[in-house]
C-alpha cells in the first residue's frame, strides 16, 4: 500500500466547540466546496466546483486527482467529515511533532506516551517537564502537524503545506457553526 499523501485538517478554534456536521455540509455544499456524497463512504464528499477557489494552492501548475479512478484502491481528493466526539480528541500522524509548552517553549519528547497511552479519555492537563506549567493538551504547540477538536472536515490526497483555506473558506465555516477555525496538516 503506498504511503497517504497527507490530509488537510479543519477543526474549530475552540476545541471543546461541538459544530453541527449537517449544517456544514449544507454551508459547504451550497458555496461550491463539496460535491455529491461519495458512494460507500459515509461522511465523504467529491471536490466541489468551487473546491479550487476556496483553498490556496501551492505551485503554479496544480493537478489533482478529484474523481475515483478505474482502481478502487487508488487515492483521490475528497472531502471527509469526522464524526462528532463527545469530547475533544487527537488527530495526528507520522508527520506529528512533538508539541512546543506555550509558557517556555520546551518539546514534550514523551507525548506519544502521556497522550495516547489514554485516547479515549481526554486529559485534563499535560505538565512540562521543563517549566512545570500544566495546561490542556489542545493549549501546546503542535506547529500544524496536529491538533485537537470534537469534528474534522479533512480534505484527503493533499501534501502538507500543499494548500491552505482561503480567508472566504475560514468565513464560511464559521458563519456555519459561530465558531472560528484553524488548520493543520497529517499524514498516516
């Protein structure tokens, strides 16, 4: 199986916020980002018409893949909606660092361990070993290669640091749900 490209991940900028998905659907839906439901794959949309206008690629030539080939198993950008969580949850992946404490600005080398050794259960607080401030997990500096929040809408088959949200995309999500959003990139 070759390696996933990477996704682009929105989330609100409050991590505890708990966005209606459908709501988001209809608000990306009608401004042209997402396409139809993607058949067989609950939550995932094709690119939509607007889909390039709403994102700022990288690069002068850009080519992307936003339609299923003749291999079912091939990779292809999409958008996917997470589920709601009931409580802020992780996304990360290979390309994960570990995160920066906001006071003095030490790596938390052991985060792996102290976070996922429980990733149901939200923490209440990660203390740096450094400083020794403890703060909510979502509070650290995980420099776009990670994040917390209760709903995710990924763009799939997107390099990190290929495109970000434009300023018009960031407005639409957040008329949609009252809530500010941010972005970050992972790879499996």
């Amino acid at each position: 199986m070759p390696n996933h490209t990477g996704r682009l991940v929105l989330t609100t900028s409050d991590p505890v916020a708990g966005p209606d998905a459908a709501l988001l659907a209809a608000a990306l839906s009608q401004s042209g980002f997402i396409g139809e439901p993607l058949p067989g794959r609950r939550g995932a949309f094709s690119v939509g018409r607007n889909f390039l206008s709403l994102l700022a690629f990288s690069g002068c030539a850009v080519a992307i893949a936003a339609a299923p080939g003749p291999d079912p198993g091939a990779a292809f950008c999409h958008v996917h909606f997470s589920a709601l969580t009931a409580a802020p949850r992780l996304r990360w992946g290979r390309n994960t660092r570990p995160p920066r404490c906001p006071g003095c600005r030490s790596r938390l080398l052991e985060w792996r361990r102290r976070i996922l050794e429980s990733p149901e259960r939200p923490l209440p607080g990660l203390t740096c070993t450094t400083c020794g401030e403890t703060r909510p997990p979502w509070r650290w500096d995980w420099k776009e290669q990670g994040g917390y929040g209760r709903l995710f809408v990924m763009v799939e088959e997107v390099f990190p640091g290929e495109a970000v949200p434009t300023g018009r995309l960031l407005d639409l999500l957040t008329d949609a749900c009252g809530s500010g959003w941010r972005h970050f990139f992972v790879q499996d």
